[in-house]
C-alpha cells in the first residue's frame, strides 16, 4: 500500500503531460466501470501517433484526485474507459506490468506496429519508402520499396509480384511465426518471407541502404533481406551473385511490362565460365554478355574504362561464391541499375530529383546482340554491312549472309598445320596468329596462368587452341572452341590473336609477289583507269548539257555521281521494240516505262522522260543522284541512264510482278496475297524506309510512298522505287519547306499538303496510309479513308476493317496490332507518329505497350490551294507497274 501511494504522485503527473500532448491522437477502450480504491486508465498499444503508447496500467489509488476532474471528459477523446479494482495484489502486479512508450521509430514494423494500404515508413534517412503501391494502368496493389525523394516514382523492389492485392485492404506484418508476411482483406497470406524455423518478438526495418532486413530482437541478426531477393533493380551495396558450388544465383528479373511487375522473360546476373562475367538471358537464351572481368571493369563494356572502374567491384568469397557490387564517388546523386520489360540493362541517375536520365544501355548497337555474326564473325556498328568473316574464313551459307542472316557465321578457309598433319598430308609451314586490335573477346574463354611472353607459344604448342589474348589483371585467355560473339570497338577493348594458317598470313615474300605483280600490269590498269575516267567525265558532261549545272542544286554538292552505265538511245529502242505499245508497263506524270531486254538477255525497265513535262527534268536529275547511292534489298536498282538529245530516260531492273497495287486492288491476284506475304511486304517496306531514314549516309525522304511505287520480285519480296521527288539531308538536318507541293493525295502528310513541310515523318505518314491499304486491301481514295479506319478501330469492328481473305482466326492479334501501328503513323500532327525504327519494334511486338492513337482530324481540313497537284482528272489512276511518279492529284 506504502509502494502504490509513493508511486502515485509522478504517474499522475506523466499521465496527464501526455494526455494533454497526444489528447487529439489517444484512443482509448470504450469501457467504464466504478470501483471504490480508484481508477484504471487504459489505452491500446496502437494508437495512429507517431509517438505510440504501449499498453499501460496505471492504479489511481488516492480520494483526493480524481481523474475525471483532472483530464478531459471521455467526449473530449475518441474513446474512454475507467475500471475499478477491489484486488490489492491484482493492482500490484497490474502495476509491476505498466510500461510507457515514449515513441518509436518510423521506418520499423513489428507485430503490434504493422502498416496497412495506403500507409508507409520510411527510413531512417529518409531516401526510400515501404508501402502499398499500384503500378502505372494497374488497378492490382503490390508492397514494394521506392525512392522517396524522386518525383516520378520508381520501385526497387516488389514483394508480392506474382500475387497482387486486387483491393486496398493489404496488410504488411509481422506473423505468429516471425515471417514478414503480406495479408489482404480476409487474413490470407500473399507474400511471406518463409523463414523455417520459429522466430520470437522478429521485427523488420527499413535501411537507409534501400534494403529491408527482418531480423531478431536479441540477436541483430539478419534472418531475411530484400536484397538476397532481387526484383529487377540493382543499386547501390546492393549484391548480385553467383554460387559455382551449389548454383544458386541471385538474379535481377524483369518486369512483364509497365503495369504489371510480375516476372518477366528476361533475367540478368553472373555466371562464372572459368572467368566470371555478366549476363543477360531471354528465358534460358543467352542476349548479351559484359566479356570477363578484369579486376576493375568489365573488358566488354567500352565505357566502364573510364566511367565507372572506381564503382564496381566483384568480389570471390574463396568459398565458391562470386559477387558484384557498386558505389559511385559521387553519393549525392541517386544512381540504379533497370533491367526493362525488353530485356536492356539501363543506367539511370537522377540530378534535379525529379525524374531519370539513362546514362548507359546494354544495347547500344545491333552487335550488342550476343552472337550476331555467328562463330569467327566479327561485327562493326561502324560497317555496313555490320557482319565480315575474320581473315582465312569465309561464309557457312553464303546465300544467307549476302541476305543479311549471318547467325550461321563462318569456316576456315584453309586448314591449321595439325589438322593438315592428321589428315596424313604435309604439315607444311606453321601457323601464324593474326592481330585484332580493340576487340571484344569472344565468349567460353579458358585460363592460364601463362605469362604475356609464353602466352602466343603455349596456345601455338596446342592443337586445340584457335585464339589467345592477354590481359595484364587476367592473365593468359586461349580458347578451344568457336569464337563467337566477337565485336569491334571505336575505343577500349584489348588485342585478340587468331590462328590461321602460314598461307592466309601477310609475309614479306608475298608483298613482294604482289609488288612484282602490280608492276607487271600496272601498264593495263592504267589504260584501263584513263578509259573509265573518259567515260565518266563525258557522261557528267552530258547530263551537265541538258540540265546545266544549276539544275542539279545542293544534290550535286552532297552526292558524287556513282559510276552508271551510260545506255544509248539505239540500244535502248532495240531493247524496247522501239518502244512499242506492247512493251508498256505504265505510265506517269513524269512519263511511261517500258519493258525491254538488252542483247545480253538481260530483262530491263526504261522509264522515258516526258519531252512535254515542265517537270520532269529536274525530277529525272534528282531520281539519278539519289538512287545512284542507294545499295538495299527493298530499293529498286538503278542500272544506267540515257541521255541523248531531248531523249532522257532511266534503266532499272525489271520486277517480274510489276507492284503492290497491281496485286492489292485487283479482285483475282488479291487471293495470292495471305496475310504472311502482306506481312513480310509490311516488314520490307519498313526495313527500306529505315535505310532511307537512319542507315544511308545521307538522310533521304521519299516524299511518294504509295502502292504504285512498291515494285515486287519474283518472290513478291518488297521494293521501294520512284525517287523522282525525293529530297536529300546532310549532316542533322532532318525536316524543310518547299514552296511546290507535289505527290499523290491521300498519302500526303497534313503538314507537306498543307504547308510544304516535309520529314520522315512524312514518309511515315504515307506508310501508315499503304499498311491500312495492305490489311484492309482497299484503296485510299481519299483523307477519310484514315478517319473511317479510326472509327472501326475504335469502335472495336476490326473484322469490317480488315480483308475477307486474310481473316483468320490465328492471325487476328497480328492483325489488329498492325491496325494499330498503322493508324499510329496516320495522326495529324508529326510528333505524335512513331519513327520508322519504333514502328519496326512495334510489329516485332518488341514494345508491347503501344499508345492509343488519336482521331485523325486532317479529314475536316482543307488542302491548300497553291498545291501544284491538282484533282481536275480524280478518275485517272496509275498502272504503273515499275516505277512513276504521279504529280497530279488521285
């Protein structure tokens, strides 16, 4: 009794300081009961406050205080209860359990202190958040980590990713048996962090690190880590590792897209193929790899030589663990690591905190691609093509590699010394190794502790050894299997030596014989040089003749003539039955071709100059400048030109199948054309766009994409021809104006026909109208062609829009997501339309996400009228079957 009145003085005074400091924020039980020795104060152990109070009893055990004149009444609080108790030594031990908790910190959960949706921590230093969260388009709530400091925001790590709460009422605790667990509405478990063994009073906590630790209350041991969990983020301290003796990898995942962090198809990590390097797989294909490590960067990562050899380190434990890890110097900005829904591994840092810039992406290029150019391939982004065999190997499949699929790759031409000696033939001279500087090395890589000097006489002494290269932090690198994945670099890379035999190596008694040679018929050459250079200067001077010198504009300045074969008008006549009525393909508004076959029995294609064409001249000299660079299999090819007199006309190869339109719009051929060879047309015409656009060395817009100027081969592969009207960029330019407007309506641009402002996306824009034409197989007589497109399209009628005869049922996503690029590319205004390179990972399905387009509005505009096309003849359409170029309007 002595003990309760010494004690009931100061609990009187705490009680009431902090009922009066947290009054708006107590909550208290609903109970209240009269009792004679005093009153029992209780408040829940979880009030809303950032300063919770634990349970607490406190024994009132005075008559002359009374705790309902001291304090508010209950109606002041939420809620308030008052017991009584008669039981002394019940008051007692009542009073040895009382424990006040002053507050506690923010960025804890335990299982009083859980957090349910929407609520948050966050730690300690406040750089990241815990909390319920939904992705972008999603109405599915996940728990994740992000950055709190960042604007826009960005998950690091996602709990429950393959099991979503479909409704805000998640909770994030901890359970009976020490687990961090995800609950949703009904208490069933969506996520846990399926601890084994029974953990007593476990609580988990935020790092300033980003990393979520959930361990014991007496031991500070880490029982669990969101770090040893990956999602598909990779920041700082973070470890991403590999175990040689037990396999077990932790792996970034990617995300299945935007809106749904599920796991995804690609993964990235370490693998240790006796030289540890990193990663990146397409379900178990393998898309990229970084090249060994070197104990300070990654050799096949150009850019880690400077930028970030003082952030990385990869660590082996000597118990069979391998492990990457990274801090910059610099820790103000916050910096990650991303592997995307595509599977690129981006760099991202945030400087102003509000959104990221991407500073670095594993595919940078085409030759990023893990084994683009095959075994004893090498692959240049600088080259076109990109793909060569090395020196003393040649193409497994020529065919393939002249059409651009080099995953074949190359053989050796001439066998090595033992293979020779095995095959019971004279061995010979020995092998030599051939020197590629810059490179980086090829992939399955061995190691040898040789040193620089008795690295090249190691792999030579061994039959098996194809190829060495020496780093001073590895050592010896030889390989015994195909080289594959090889790429030359502009900076960087290390020095890689290829075996070939004695005969493929340059010696100096061969540059002797092909000096001695070179003197011997340097005589021929020369006379043969003097009389091209002849024929050169008198076709320039020809061409320069009949359209002087100004005709030709700024083309001239930036294209050199190739050189063409120069036709005469006789051989073209007789080639043409002098250009009989029979022989005609087509005709245009710059003129009509024909058909024709040279003595050699090779088949031609005149097009011959309207001599009544105000036009045409200047179109003829623009068409020879731009066609006589380009080198592409969806581009018609310029044989030669003609210019004799008032005659010029233009040689092209002949299309057996004439063009698109002549198959497209014609009621019997259309059969011929199902929806795989509609696609693969699709796909060329892209493919020759993107070499026009980005691939030449001159920026080159089309300006007439149409139906008509789509030339199709034997195999009805794809070709663009009719660069009549065609304008040339150099250097960044990438748009201009004209003041004469000329093309065919229907497939113009808003801005071209109403402005004269052309761009690529111009070309993009007379693209979107051909790919409605190829789906829907009818022809665009005019802008609303595209507004009625959109209003099926929106009106989900996709089976009205689309052509009877490619109308199947396992071809319909296809379909329906080319209609969906297709009315991309046709939006008024020029920015909102793709360029031709994300209109091709639009079809590939590579970005899976496509935006909706908007409503085409150019149908309630009206064309300008000092176009130079005009409409007075809209009944007349071209039969063109190779290549013209219409000035008036259809």
């Amino acid at each position: 009794m002595l003990l309760v009145k010494e004690l009931q003085q100061p609990l009187q005074l705490i009680l009431k300081r902090l009922c009066i400091q947290r009054r708006s924020e107590a909550r208290f039980l609903e109970k209240e009961t009269t009792v004679e020795s005093g009153y029992l104060w209780a408040i829940p152990r979880r009030p809303e406050s950032d300063y919770k109070i634990s349970l607490f009893f406190l024994l009132l055990n005075s008559a002359s205080w009374n705790p309902k004149s001291a304090f508010p009444q209950p109606s002041s609080f939420e809620t308030m209860g008052l017991v009584r108790n008669t039981n002394l030594s019940a008051l007692l031990v009542l009073l040895c359990c009382f424990r006040l908790e002053f507050g506690s910190a923010t960025d804890t959960i335990t299982a009083a202190k859980f957090i349910s949706d929407p609520e948050t921590i966050i730690s300690n230093g406040g750089d990241f958040k815990l909390g319920f969260f939904s992705p972008p388009n999603s109405i599915f709530r996940y728990v994740g980590i992000w950055y709190a400091n960042i604007s826009v925001p960005t998950f690091i790590w996602v709990a429950n990713r393959n099991n979503p709460l479909k409704s805000s009422s998640g909770i994030l605790t901890i359970s009976q048996d020490g687990n961090l667990v995800v609950l949703d509405g009904q208490k069933k478990v969506l996520w846990s962090s399926n601890l084994t063994n029974f953990v007593v009073n476990s609580s988990a906590q935020l790092l300033d690190s980003g990393n979520l630790v959930l361990q014991g209350n007496t031991t500070g041991i880490f029982l669990w880590e969101s770090f040893q969990h990956p999602s598909n983020t990779f920041i700082e301290k973070m470890k991403i590792s590999t175990n040689v003796r037990t396999g077990k990898k932790l792996q970034l995942t990617s995300w299945k897209s935007r809106s749904d962090p599920s796991i995804g198809n690609f993964s990235a990590g370490i693998e240790v193929r006796n030289l540890p390097e990193f990663f990146i797989w397409n379900g178990s294909r393998l898309i990229w790899r970084s090249g060994p490590w070197n104990s300070w960067f990654f050799i096949g990562v150009p850019i880690m030589y400077s930028a970030y050899r003082d952030g990385f380190s990869l660590v082996d434990d000597k118990e069979g663990t391998f492990y990457i890890t990274f801090t910059f110097w610099n820790e103000s900005f916050p910096k990650h690591f991303v592997l995307n829904e595509q599977g690129n591994l981006l760099q991202a840092s945030s400087i102003n905190e509000e959104d990221w810039e991407v500073t670095w992406s594993s595919f940078q290029t085409e030759c990023d691609v893990y084994g683009k150019c095959g075994a004893f391939g090498s692959c240049n982004s600088q080259n076109t093509p990109i793909c060569s065999c090395l020196r003393g190997f040649e193409p497994k499949n020529t065919e393939e590699w002249n059409r651009g699929n080099w995953t074949s790759g190359c053989v050796r031409r001439t066998p090595l010394q033992c293979e020779r000696v095995n095959n019971g033939s004279d061995g010979g001279k020995k092998d030599g190794f051939l020197k590629l500087t810059m490179m980086k090395v090829p992939d399955l890589a061995d190691w040898s502790s040789a040193r620089e000097e008795n690295c090249r006489n190691q792999c030579l002494e061994n039959c098996s050894c194809i190829a060495y290269a020496f780093d001073a932090s590895i050592g010896c690198m030889p390989w015994t299997r195909s080289l594959i994945d090889l790429q030359k670099f502009s900076s960087g890379g290390i020095d890689l030596y290829v075996r070939l035999a004695y005969s493929e190596l340059d010696t100096k008694e061969k540059v002797k014989v092909i000096i001695t040679v070179t003197v011997i018929i340097g005589l021929i050459f020369i006379g043969i040089c003097t009389y091209l250079l002849w024929r050169r200067r008198k076709s320039k001077m020809l061409l320069y003749k009949f359209s002087g010198e100004e005709k030709l504009g700024d083309n001239v300045n930036q294209v050199k003539l190739q050189e063409l074969s120069l036709f005469n008008l006789q051989e073209l006549a007789s080639a043409t039955n002098n250009f009989h009525q029979s022989n005609k393909l087509g005709q245009g508004g710059f003129g009509h071709v024909y058909r024709g076959k040279l003595s050699n029995g090779q088949e031609i294609a005149v097009k011959r100059l309207s001599r009544a064409s105000g036009q045409g001249q200047e179109e003829f000299m623009n068409e020879v400048v731009v066609i006589s660079k380009l080198q592409h299999r969806n581009l018609v090819r310029l044989l030669g030109c003609c210019v004799e007199g008032e005659e010029k006309m233009l040689v092209y190869e002949y299309m057996p199948n004439k063009s698109l339109d002549a198959f497209l719009f014609d009621p019997v051929k259309v059969k011929l054309l199902d929806w795989r060879r509609r696609f693969n047309i699709i796909e060329g015409i892209c493919r020759g766009l993107l070499y026009l656009h980005r691939d030449s060395r001159l920026k080159i817009i089309h300006r007439d994409l149409k139906a008509s100027n789509i030339l199709l081969d034997e195999e009805l592969n794809p070709k663009i021809s009719d660069f009549g009207l065609a304008r040339i960029f150099g250097g960044n330019g990438d748009q201009a104006n004209t003041a004469r407007v000329v093309g065919t309506y229907g497939y113009m641009s808003p801005e071209y026909a109403m402005k004269g402002r052309f761009s690529e996306k111009s070309d993009v824009f007379s693209f979107g109208v051909l790919l409605l034409e190829i789906v829907s197989g009818r022809r665009n007589s005019s802008f609303f062609s595209c507004f009625q497109a959109w209003k099926m399209w929106n009106a989900d009628n996709i089976v009205a829009l689309t052509d009877p005869i490619i109308c199947e049922p396992c071809f319909q996503m296809e379909i329906l997501r080319c209609i969906h690029v297709g009315l991309l590319c046709v939006q008024d205004f020029a920015n909102d339309r793709p360029t031709v390179s994300i209109v091709i990972s639009m079809l590939k399905s590579e970005i899976i996400d496509l935006p909706l387009p908007k409503q085409p509005a150019f149908t309630e505009r009206q064309i300008a009228p000092d176009t130079s096309s005009s409409q007075n003849n809209p009944s007349k359409c071209s039969v063109n079957n190779v290549t013209v170029t219409m000035v008036q309007g259809r």
